[in-house]
C-alpha cells in the first residue's frame, strides 16, 4: 500500500564496489550563504508535475526542493513541524537565527482535518542546528509550519532566515589508540539480578575459577557497566571500554584475602529507574521508552586482581556551610513492565500482560512510611489491537480514574496506545491498580499493559533491609540540604552511588538517627546499607575470560605495524568463516584493508558482555575516529548476519545475529522503522535517528549480508565472488529494466508510469550505451483468477528480463512482503525459483515490506530472491516497512 508520506530505509544487503547506475539528480556548485529563503511546498500536486517539464540544473534544484519539503512536512497527531536542510561551510549558532518575512496562507479544509490544534502555537516556534556527514557540514533549520494567529489557524508557505557560524567548527570526540583492561591478567565474569549493593567472598570467587590464595586485596578490582544499556547519543558515551567501579573490601587492610573478609559493591541489574531520565506530559519517558534493558536479560560484571591498587569507595566529604534544608523524605519509584509480545511485530518497545482471557488484572505496589495526603503520581501506558473502539478502566485503591481508549487499527496501524497519567492522594501503603480491558463484545480484541509506573513520597525511615533513596525535588533547589535517616541503628553505612565510579560513604557513628550533608541543585542517588541484606551476584555459564584486545590491536598488520581499516566486517563467531572468505575476496580484488571482527569480542570489551546496539557503534567509532588522516578513514562497514526485531530471543526460531536499530514506535509499520544507519551516524550529537531524513548524516558506507547459517552465508559469498568473475561479464550489464504497478487511482498515472518514463528516457538520453527496458504492467491485458485479478505475462515478462540479465531491475509501485502490486506480478515463487546464475542484478524497489528481514516469523520475497542460490539478486536497495508515494517520486 503506497501512503502519501514516507519511512524509508535503504538497505544494502552486499558490501562490495559495484558499478552501480545511480538515477537522480545531483546539486552541484551551489552555495549556501548565512541568509535564505524557503518556500514549503504544501500542494502534493505540485510535487507530482512530471519530470518531462524539468531541464537544466535550476530546474532539478526546484523539484528535489519540492519533493523535499513534502518529505519534511509532518502533519501528525503528535507531531507538527517543518524541517529544511541544506549543505553548509560551517556549523551554525543555535542562539543567532532570525525568522523573517514569514508569508501566511490559509489552511485547506484537508489540511486542517491532519493538525492536532493542541500542538499549534501562538507565534511561529523555531530552531537550528548542524551536523557533519564524513567531511560535509549540513545546517538544519525547524519550524511549527501552523500558527493560530487571533484565533485562526494559519499555515506558514515562506520564510527568511538569517543566522551566523560558531567561531569555530566543534571537535570531534575521539577515544585514543589504548590497550583494553581485557589485555592482560586473569578475568572472571558474573551476574547481578538486582539493583543494589552485592557481597562476593572468597568461596564465590574460587567457584568463578580465581586463586584467591596469596592474592593481595587491595588489588582487587571489579569492572562493568552492568545492565544499563549504552546511551544512544555519541556524545553521551564516555567509557569505550569497561569502566572500573569503586568497590569497598572489608578485611583488606592485612593484605591478605582471608574466609572472613569480601567486597562490598553496587550492582545495576537490567530494569530500574534512571533518573538521567525526564518527564513528559502523560508519564516517564526513558531513551528507550522502557524500564527494561531493550538489548538483553542479563547484567555482567569482571572481577580481576590488578597490579596496582583498585578504586576503592571513599568518604564522603561533606560540604562545610549551614544546612539551609531538612530532608527527611525521599521518592520511591516502582513499576511493573514486562516484555513478552510485540502485536506489530515492529519497533524495541515490546509489551506484557495480554488482557483478553483475563480481561481484569490486579497490581500492587507497597511503600513503607508513605506520606499519607501529598501527591503520588501514576501513569498508566497500555496498548489494544482491535477492529473496534476499546477501552481500559483504571482503579487506584478503589477510586476510578477516567479509563483509557483506544481508536480501531486499520493497516498500517497494528497497534493503538492509551496512556494516563494522574496525581492522587496518597493513602495507604499498599497501592493497588486494578485494570479492566473492554473489549466492546469483539473477542479478537486484544490489550496488552506496556507499564505501570508510580512515584511516591516516603519518610526517610530505615525499614529491614536496605534503602534506596533519592530527592527529585533536590534538582531545582540551592543550598545544602541535610539528609536525615530514621531508624538508622540497622545500617552501617550509606552510599553515594550517583557515579560508580566515584561511590563515597558516611559511616553510621551507631545512633538510631543517620544524617549527612550534601550540596542541592542535582538528583542524587543513595543506598543506606543493611549488613543482613546484602545481594549475592550469581556466576553464568562462562565464568573464566580469555584476554582480549580489539582496542590495541585491531590496526595492527600482519607486522605488528600501524595500518588504517578501510572496511570492517562485524559478524557473529559462527559465521566467521564466510566472512573471511568475503574479506579475503575484497583484499585481492580492490586491495582494501579488511578486517573481520566477531560480536561477542565487542560486547565483551564495549558493553560489559552483553548484547548491545551501541557496542558495535561504538566500536566503529573508535576505528573511525583513530583513522591517521580524515581521507584514511574507515570507509565501508559490513554488517554480515541476519537480524530480528526480537532480541531476547522470544519468537522460535529466531534470528537475531547482528541486531539494528529499531524506533521506539511499535505501533506501526509506517511510523516506525529500523535502521542499520545508526552504526555509522558518529558526529557528537548523533545517535537517536529522531528524524534520519535530515537529521543523521553517514559517515561510512553501510550494508547488510542477511545469513543465518554458514551454508547460506557461503552461498552468498559466492554470489558475491561470481559477479567479479569473467563468467558474470557481458551485455547484461547494459540493460537497465523499469516496472511500474499498474494504475488504480488517478494520482498514480503521474506518480507511477509517468516518472518511470521519465527516469528511463533520461537514462537513455544521458547514457546512450545503457539498454533501458520498460514494463508498464497497465500495457499488458489483465486477467481474473480465483486469486483476484492477475497478469501473468508481466510475471513472465519480469522473470525473463532477469535471467537474461539486468545491471539494475527498477520497481515503483504497490508491494508488501508476499510479492510486487496487488496482482501478484513477481512473488515469492517467482524470486525462488530464478535462474540467472552469473547474470545478478541489484534490485531497487519503492514498495512496501517487500524486503522486511527483521520479523522471522514471516519470510518475504526480497529475502527469498536474495537467498536464491542458482539466481536472483546479488544486492538490494530495498524497502523494510511501508513508505509513501512522495519518496519515490
């Protein structure tokens, strides 16, 4: 199904040099002073005039701006904004832009229908930022495209802006050439499963392997950045190895790791609440929309013995001034999130608590010492999948809320969010939420809870075992504040664990009351410690850890000597031997520095043992950054194995081998996307992909072999190897072939045929020796079938223009996972069953779905003609979810 706006991915499924034709229109030679004027484009009709009417370069320019800014204008129920980009020579002042001579227009009553009003301002609201793609500055500037101005609501066609450069271009932050920890020394890897602070005595390290005999303690050192996952943003990355924790070492003083003495540490589990995290209107908001670690289960630690002195909790130096505040509350954070079903089968959000058999569910959430009458807010998100208008009702001790709704899903809507939140009086404490799903007498109707989260204040007041706590309140206050613990007599200590790598501690001198002081204006976090509560960590399957060093070695040549990375291969272990086969391939062929570097080595050395999109990211990065000039660096990334939109593995039969990007949205295959773009977008404020189309800019070339097993993935290799042979060296590598769906509504004709006409008279105008073939379905004679309306001569006519041989095979028009147009004219039969063994074409389709890799419960036909293994397709650029017509255009 074509939409009238775009999600698009462009996936390159083989990383080689090949001689592609690129159609499109280039801007060259333009400059781009610190004052422009933009027009948006608001009339889809104009966007849709033929390209039969464009000649000369000016011309080209106007129409890729037209085509742009219907791109860039989105009109959404959550988001209302106009976006505009260009190529700069510097980076902009965010504080110096100036919006003038803003042109009004009055809305149509279309337009109107799409704008949340909610969302429209009083005066135009605006921003500018720049980034870099490789060696290129580009200058983005964002405006609300709909002002309500005296009560009526406007839309803006034209502006000026006028803006000045930074004084200098921003640096690029780089993590210089070092040796991993991993290099040297014995390392042993454990498990915590809960957030707080963990005992190790020398029985658990003996179990993980360690000789803890004549070992000295005061070396002893713990690392990991246990179950958090890694921030998505560049900038946000400070560690690009494992980070040592500050640990406490009870007994450590004689030099001797004795049966009496153990550390003391705090462990992050993989779910709990960060207060790096901020509000917004209708509850917490995270990076990844979850409590939960997005990536993985399982939250790894090293223990090793050093050779110097590890970092070792300090006291806690305590400011010297008066306390201007008393604080003996905290807020308690609770929640309830599971992960168990993804409805759409798109997006990292995943949800739990199905509500259909039972469709009325109890939570409770218990706060000691609640401060009965101040405000406890609770935020409810829950998501339905129904034909129908549903509806949840809400209940907090008893007490109704106003119940949540949820619209019908209508394709490409799979899935419709409701979420509330509320402040109530707090009471008792125990806090039940009961929730009850109305499915509207439809029983196909399905809801799923995607969270409960609840914030309470509670006394600062021990209770057995030991006590998080924090003050959210502390962040907009000055002074210094003076924390006051009741009931203390039961802890020992308490712990600043804000930063673990700097843990300070106020040891409890053995009163019932345990105060210290500490410096307002941020949100800390603190754990008074109960010495009959300490977690135990639990060992995993693998405990010993062999040395390793990606960092220190990964540019050395076969000599030990310096040498830059042109092209790196992230591949999982199993499938290490075909892609050395593709790296060898590419060293004798192009003479490119390969190298081939295996997932589990990443992970082990940039996200403390667990799967993480960032490790890899991160580890791309470093290469890139430590190139020995800017033109050295690293130029093309493989990503070489399959992936999955379930990464803990709760589908059968998955496989996730090399994960992607994938958006927070998990309701819709137009709105949400995934991205194997995030691997290579390494400027300082890139990283999240909010808006890909103009926001991230590529630094490195980036594609994905799809391979869940070594027969295959040999088997692609092949494929790749064979088109470099003399065997694949022919005519066919003249001949461009164009397919356009037929016509079903009136716009398409333009959109469709015509554009595709278009595209291939200035092939052939501009490249006379390229052999342009057009397969116009609407010229073939449509027949019906049992199936619905079919044309089985364009079927044959595709299936022979591929084995006879094509560089490039073209699709603009309707598709989905099961094949091209609605009739059926190429499917999953058809890719399967191809023989044009050397003869391979790249095949770029502008469909729907037809390549969507990442859900391995249904196979689609990009894949199948992909994995032909006597034909089909050496390359796609292919499409992964469903976009619009505007893009192909």
């Amino acid at each position: 199904m074509l939409h009238t706006k775009c999600i698009f991915e462009a996936l390159f499924v083989m990383m080689r040099k090949l001689h592609l034709l690129l159609v499109g229109f280039m801007l060259s030679g333009i400059t781009y002073s610190q004052n422009r004027e933009i027009t948006i484009h608001w009339d889809i009709d104009d966007v849709g005039k033929s390209i039969d009417a464009i000649s000369g370069k000016a011309d080209t320019y106007n129409r890729l701006e037209r085509v742009l800014s219907q791109i860039n204008l989105q009109l959404d129920p959550d988001v209302l904004i106009y976006r505009h980009q260009w190529e700069d020579t510097g980076f902009a002042r965010e504080n110096s832009l100036e919006i003038v001579n803003i042109k009004y227009g009055d809305l149509t009553s279309e337009e109107l229908k799409k704008v949340n009003k909610k969302l429209v301002p009083n005066k135009p609201k605006y921003s500018i930022s720049s980034t870099k793609g490789r060696n290129k500055i580009y200058t983005s500037v964002s405006i609300s495209p709909v002002v309500n101005i005296n009560g009526q609501y406007r839309k803006i066609r034209s502006f000026s802006v006028n803006y000045s450069y930074k004084n200098r271009m921003r640096n690029n932050s780089r993590s210089p050439i070092v040796n991993s920890v991993l290099a040297t020394g014995n390392w042993y890897k454990f498990k915590v499963e809960k957030t707080g602070i963990h005992r190790i005595d020398k029985g658990f390290l003996n179990d993980l392997g360690m000789n803890t005999d004549g070992i000295n303690p005061r070396n002893l050192q713990i690392y990991g950045n246990g179950g958090k996952p890694l921030p998505l943003v560049n900038e946000d990355n400070l560690n690009f190895d494992l980070p040592e924790n500050a640990i406490q070492v009870i007994g450590e003083e004689d030099g001797s790791f004795d049966n009496a003495d153990f550390i003391l540490f705090y462990g992050i589990a993989v779910e709990g609440y960060s207060a790096n995290g901020f509000f917004e209107e209708g509850g917490a908001f995270f990076e990844n929309g979850s409590f939960l670690n997005p990536y993985s289960d399982e939250s790894y630690y090293y223990v090793t013995v050093g050779d110097s002195p590890g970092k070792r909790v300090a006291p806690m130096v305590e400011p010297t001034g008066s306390a201007t505040l008393t604080i003996n509350r905290f807020d308690d954070i609770q929640f309830h999130e599971e992960d168990e079903f993804s409805p759409a089968k798109v997006g990292r959000r995943w949800f739990g608590n199905r509500f259909d058999i039972e469709n009325e569910q109890s939570f409770e959430f218990n706060f000691p010492n609640i401060i009965s009458g101040q405000p406890m807010a609770v935020t409810v998100r829950a998501a339905a999948a129904s034909e129908s208008v549903t509806s949840m009702a809400i209940s907090i001790n008893a007490t109704s809320i106003n119940p949540l709704t949820f619209a019908v899903i209508n394709d490409p809507v799979l899935l419709t969010i409701g979420q509330t939140q509320v402040d109530v009086p707090a009471s008792t404490e125990t806090v039940t939420i009961d929730l009850t799903y109305n499915n509207a007498g439809n029983p196909s109707s399905v809801g799923y809870l995607d969270y409960i989260f609840v914030r309470a204040l509670r006394n600062l007041v021990g209770v057995n075992g030991q006590l998080s706590f924090r003050y959210f309140a502390a962040a907009d206050l000055s002074g210094i504040g003076r924390y006051e613990i009741g009931n203390a007599s039961q802890f020992t200590q308490v712990w600043d664990v804000t930063n673990t790598a700097f843990i300070t501690s106020k040891q409890n001198s053995g009163n019932g009351n345990l105060s210290f002081k500490a410096n307002l204006g941020e949100i800390r976090e603190y754990v008074a410690i109960n010495p009959n509560d300490y977690f135990i960590p639990v060992s995993g399957n693998i405990t010993q850890i062999p040395n390793q060093n990606l960092k220190g070695t990964i540019f050395n040549d076969a000599s030990g000597n310096f040498q830059d990375i042109d092209y790196l291969i992230v591949t999982a272990a199993f499938l290490i031997q075909p892609a050395l086969r593709l790296a060898n391939h590419h060293k004798n062929i192009t003479g490119l520095n390969v190298k081939v570097v295996t997932t589990d080595k990443i992970y082990e050395e940039f996200s403390s043992g667990k799967q993480d999109i960032g490790a890899i990211r991160n580890f791309v990065k470093y290469i890139y950054d430590n190139a020995s000039t800017e033109s050295r660096r690293l130029k093309y990334l493989c990503l070489f194995g399959d992936s999955s939109v379930d990464m803990k593995n709760r589908f059968s039969n998955n496989n996730n081998i090399i994960p992607t990007f994938h958006t927070p949205n998990s309701t819709s295959t137009f709105r949400s996307y995934m991205s194997d773009d995030f691997f290579v977008s390494l400027d300082p404020e890139e990283g999240n992909l909010v808006n890909p189309l103009v926001d991230a800019k590529l630094d490195v070339v980036v594609g994905r072999i799809l391979a869940d097993e070594v027969s295959l993935a040999n088997s692609l290799v092949d494929k790749i190897i064979n088109y470099s042979s003399k065997l694949s060296y022919g005519n066919w590598r003249n001949t461009f072939v164009l397919i356009s769906d037929d016509v079903d509504a009136v716009y398409e004709y333009q959109t469709l045929e015509v554009t595709l006409d278009s595209i291939g008279d200035r092939v052939t105008a501009e490249k006379p020796y390229i052999n342009v073939k057009k397969i116009h379905t609407d010229a073939f004679q449509q027949e019906t079938s049992a199936g619905g309306n079919r044309y089985p001569e364009v079927n044959k006519e595709i299936i022979n223009s591929i084995e006879v041989g094509a560089l490039i095979v073209t699709y603009f028009g309707h598709g989905g996972e099961d094949g091209l147009a609605k009739e059926f004219i190429f499917t999953k039969i058809d890719g399967r069953d191809l023989q044009n063994r050397n003869r391979y074409p790249c095949i770029v389709t502008v469909t729907c779905e037809f390549t969507k890799f990442d859900n391995p419960l249904r196979v689609t036909a990009g894949e199948i003609t992909y994995w032909n293994r006597e034909g089909g397709a050496v390359s796609l650029i292919t499409t992964t979810r469903s976009i619009g017509v505007s893009l192909g255009v």
